[in-house]
C-alpha cells in the first residue's frame, strides 16, 4: 500500500482524515546536528481528535499505574520471606507495567475506532517524522514533544499554538515553525 492511500492529503487530520489540521496540529521540533539549522514538523491534527486525545490520557495513565503498582502491592502483602518477596515485587512491578502498555495501547485504539479516529501515537506511522527520526546522524529531537523545561518552567509545545508560546523569543523556530505549518497545509495562528 502506498502512502498516499495510506495517509489524507496535505492539511487534512492525519488521525480522523476527515476534518482540516488545525492549531491543535501536532509538532515535532528537530535540531540538525550538522549545523544550527531547525525543522519544525507539523502532523495535521483536528480539534476533535485533539479532544479525544486528551481525553484518553488521565485513563490511560490511571490504568498504566494500577496495571503496575495492584501486582506488586498483591505481591507485597503475601505471607512470604524477605528475599523472595523483594524478588517477587520487582518481578510483578515490570510484568504488570508490561501489561498495562499493551493494554493502555489496545484501549486507546479501541475506543479511537470507535470514535472514528486514531490513537495519538498513530503519529510514528508518518512518514516524515519516521524519516527524520531515523536520521540519527542529521536531527536530533531535542526534548521532543510535550513537557520540556525551559528557564525554570515547564512549558508545552505539543500543539502549534503551544509551540508558538515555546518558542516566542526565537526567531528562527518561529520561521521553522512557519515552514512546518506550510508544508503541513495548516494554518500557522
């Protein structure tokens, strides 16, 4: 299949297919390690979707930590020996953390389906940001996408308009950011 059957076309939500990329567009900065250029990939991104996705994210978050911590705390409580109940615990702690990504992974496709969209991590499927994240030798991902410190604060710069904020006194990332908006088909603002 190729990509173009596989993936909407240019401005159109990666992740529905149906709605236009809006500021709720995800972002993806990349440094290059060559020189001090920066490459703001945008993934075309609908406000549903965006809903959607963030909506999914305390879940899958709460089920991720039960899947974890219930089978080490089961373990912990069981009349046992010191040494074996360490062992045990650890061993609990990373099967159940196990279990919950792949359960976190299956329920948020599931309920993407059904709400007509996909997950957000469906993003690693473009083929742009697969291309510049194997290019390990030109970019870099500084940081990459969501919570990143800067002067003492956390700041997001996970959509357009959160990377706009970021980046506010940087010039050639705002540009970069343009360009990415641009290429992507979405609106910069």
């Amino acid at each position: 299949m190729s990509d173009a059957a596989r993936f909407p076309p240019a401005g159109t939500c990666l992740f529905c297919g149906r709605r236009p990329g809006a500021t709720a567009s995800l972002t993806f900065p990349f440094w290059s390690n060559r020189s001090d250029e920066i490459r703001i990939l945008v993934v075309p991104r609908c406000g549903a979707c965006e809903s959607v996705h963030r909506g999914q994210q305390l879940a899958s978050l709460a089920i991720l930590g039960a899947c974890a911590f219930v089978p080490a705390l089961l373990v912990r409580l069981a009349p046992m020996s010191e040494g074996s109940r360490t062992a045990l615990t650890v061993v609990a702690f990373i099967a159940g953390a196990i279990a919950g990504v792949v359960l976190v992974a299956w329920r948020e496709r599931q309920r993407a389906a059904a709400l007509g969209t996909k997950p957000a991590h469906a993003v690693m499927e473009h083929p742009d940001y697969q291309a510049l994240n194997a290019d390990t030798e030109g970019w870099r991902q500084r940081s990459g996408p969501g919570m990143s410190t800067g002067d003492g604060i956390n700041r997001r710069r996970e959509t357009v308009a959160e990377c706009r904020r970021f980046f506010a006194n940087d010039a050639k990332a705002l540009a970069a950011l343009e360009q990415g908006c641009r290429d992507a088909g979405v609106p910069a603002a």
